[in-house]
C-alpha cells in the first residue's frame, strides 16, 4: 500500500469529484447530469471547505463554482492562534481570569516547587496525573484542548441553539460568579502562599467545573489512564493501536501534512499553559505512526502539500471563500489575520467575512431565512446572488 497523505487523499477526493461531474448518472432521472451539460456547485466547510477550495484550483473547468466555507487552507506546524478569537471576543472578566490563573500556574510550575504543584493538581482532582502537561491540556478541555475536545468550547458556539452549545459559558459563569458559596470561594486563597499572598481569585470556580463536568467522564476512576475519557496521554501502546479511536484520521493527516498544533503563544497572555508546546503533540504522531513497510511520517507534518495550493492566497475563478472573525480557525482561512494583502471581493473571486459568527457558521440554516439573525441572513442571501452569478458564468461558456 503506497504512502497515503491527506493531500494524496484531497486529490483523490478530487479527481474523484471531478470524475463523477463528468460522468454523473443517478436513478430514476433520464437526462445528461454531467458537468458537460449540467452545472455542478463544490460545497465544503472546515476540512472540507479546503478540500472545495483545493479542487477548484485543480479542475476549475469542470465545476461551475464552489463554495469553502471557513476552509482550512494555510498550513502551519504550530497555531497559538487558536485561543485569540476566544482572548479578543470572550468575556472579557472570564478571559482575564483565567489568564491570571494561567500566569499563576506557570510561575509555579517554573519554580519546581513539587509540593505547590502537587496542591494544585489534588484543587481540580487531577492529582494523579504525573506528566503535567496532561494536566495542563486537561483543565483546557473547555476552553479546547491541544487536539482534544471532549466537552464543548468556543469552537461549539453557534447561532442557533438548535445546533450549538453554550457549554463555554456556562464555564464561564462557574470562572466569573460574584457570590460564590464559601466551598468555591476559600480555594481563590489556597495558593496564595505560592504568589506572594495574592488570590488565584476564580480558581474555585474553574476547579469546581473541572470536578463537576469532566472528572466524571473518567468511568474507571484511573485518572492517569487512557482509558475511554480519562486524562493520561503517556502510553505509547495505546497510541499505537490502530483500533483506538475514530480520530485517529484526523491526528494521521495532523501529523503527516496539515500540522496546526495548538500551543501556547511564545510571548503574552495565554490561557493555556505554556508547559503545552509542539513536543507534546508531535510525541503522538511518533508513538502513533512509526516507520513501517508501506508508511512513515515526517519528523514535522510536510507543510507544502498544503501550501502549494496558494495557503493564504489561494483563489480560483469561480470560487467563493466565506469565514467568520470569531472562529478559531480563522488565521488558517482566507481572511486570516496574517495574510499580507488585504481582501477585496469580485464577482470572478468572491470572498466574505461573517462579522461576529464562528467556524463555518452559513453552513447552518433554517427554511425561513428572512428570519434568520441578520448577519447570518445576509451572508445566506449573498451565497444565493454568489451562486446565482455562478450559473450564469457558466450559461455563457460554451460547452
């Protein structure tokens, strides 16, 4: 079996989509669906969204148009990035708390103190966990993890509450509460000896949802373990089980090609710890994937398959890309913060930025869409005229 790449699979995919345009029968209809004779429109979010994005660039003469949507198509090995949309549009009393307490958690972790670091773990019930940045990554959990998201974050937010969840704000809410029952509250003071007497003012709170929410998602009680929805990551048997778990595909193409691994920033406020940086993540890819006869993986993801395709820049005629300014993805996307030439869209080269909506959020809809919130509402009323212009492109082709 030859070595098999997301990309390799996204070409695939592809060509695979473009196969089927040209040669597209289906049950029951006698007529010519073919995209010689009938429009085809790609539609994609998030990975797929990229995979919209990559095969427009590839075989644009065969569709019609396409659609990314929030699609992932710059690839970077590490992404502190992910936490800003959270540090810029949170609540702004939440954020700061947990930065403090992050800032706290690190300055006591730096000073080796093995005690204040046992105290600390024991505070959130995580006492067992021997390799601290299993439990750095674990009281991250709601707010997103590096790789892992076993309750909802930011990334689950979303319009409407028929799709989304408000799991981060209830975190929230349990970080920022004014009266808090002394239980809560007299944890604020229980490591203030480590920070020169200062409260770790939240840390009740953040604890107390800790024990609550997740703890109980460890069945076995093993907290070390990695036993279904417990909290240990240092088992390199377990990693390389090619049966332990359906994300296993996503970590494959994490760590063959796409990269992105969530870390905390190099400099400023964080609210992840800084214990949480790309040797944490990379150790899976090593444990999970060794050298075999048919497969290796890079030492680092290889970064230029992606990137080929354009990252940042990559447009195609007839290809709408479409993000919004809170997704934690975004700086991966067309509208990305890093990208060096401003956006301006055209008819031939679409492109909108969802002011206030998350991670592919048009991708979510009801049948009346006038009563739709109105920035989502226009953003569906500008696919439709988007799409429209598509069609009409593609009439005055000859074919």
């Amino acid at each position: 079996m030859a070595k098999a790449t997301l990309t390799t699979l996204v070409r695939r995919m592809s060509y695979g989509s473009s196969l089927q345009s040209r040669h597209a029968t289906f049950p029951g209809i006698n007529a010519s669906l073919s995209s010689a004779d009938t429009p085809w429109i790609m539609y994609g979010g998030s990975l797929a969204g990229a995979h919209t994005a990559f095969t427009m660039k590839t075989y644009n003469d065969i569709f019609a148009g396409g659609i990314g949507s929030s699609a992932t198509i710059q690839a970077l090995l590490e992404y502190p990035q992910w936490y800003n949309p959270i540090m810029k549009f949170g609540p702004a009393d939440c954020v700061s708390r947990i930065v403090d307490i992050v800032d706290k958690i690190d300055e006591l972790i730096w000073s080796g103190n093995k005690e204040g670091i046992q105290q600390l773990k024991n505070i959130f019930g995580l006492g067992a966990l021997q390799d601290l940045r299993d439990f750095a990554m674990t009281i991250a959990f709601p707010i997103g993890g590096p790789m892992n998201y076993p309750t909802n974050t930011w990334q689950e937010l979303n319009w409407s509450d028929r799709y989304g969840s408000k799991d981060f704000f209830s975190f929230c809410g349990n970080v920022t509460q004014i009266n808090p029952p002394e239980n809560i509250s007299s944890v604020d003071m229980a490591l203030s000896k480590y920070s020169n007497g200062e409260p770790w003012t939240g840390l009740g709170g953040y604890a107390d949802y800790v024990k609550k929410t997740l703890i109980p998602t460890c069945e076995s009680g093993r907290i070390d373990s990695t036993d279904s929805g417990c909290f240990g990551t240092q088992n390199q048997t377990y990693y390389a089980d090619p049966t332990n778990g359906a994300a296993r595909s996503y970590l494959y193409s994490t760590c063959s090609e796409s990269g992105a691994y969530q870390v905390a920033p190099t400099n400023g406020p964080s609210l992840i710890s800084r214990v949480l940086q790309i040797d944490y993540t990379q150790q899976w890819c090593t444990w999970a994937f060794p050298p075999g006869e048919h497969n290796s993986i890079p030492a680092t993801p290889a970064l230029h398959y992606y990137n080929k395709y354009g990252g940042w820049d990559l447009q195609a005629e007839n290809l709408a890309l479409i993000d919004g300014n809170t997704d934690v993805w975004l700086d991966l996307c067309y509208h990305s913060n890093l990208a060096a030439q401003p956006r301006i869209s055209s008819d031939k080269y679409p492109s909108y930025l969802i002011a206030g909506a998350g991670h592919h959020w048009d991708s979510y809809g009801i049948k009346n869409v006038s009563a739709e919130p109105n920035y989502i509402r226009e953003a569906h009323y500008w696919e439709e005229r988007t799409v429209s212009r598509f069609l009409k492109f593609w009439a005055e082709k000859e074919h």
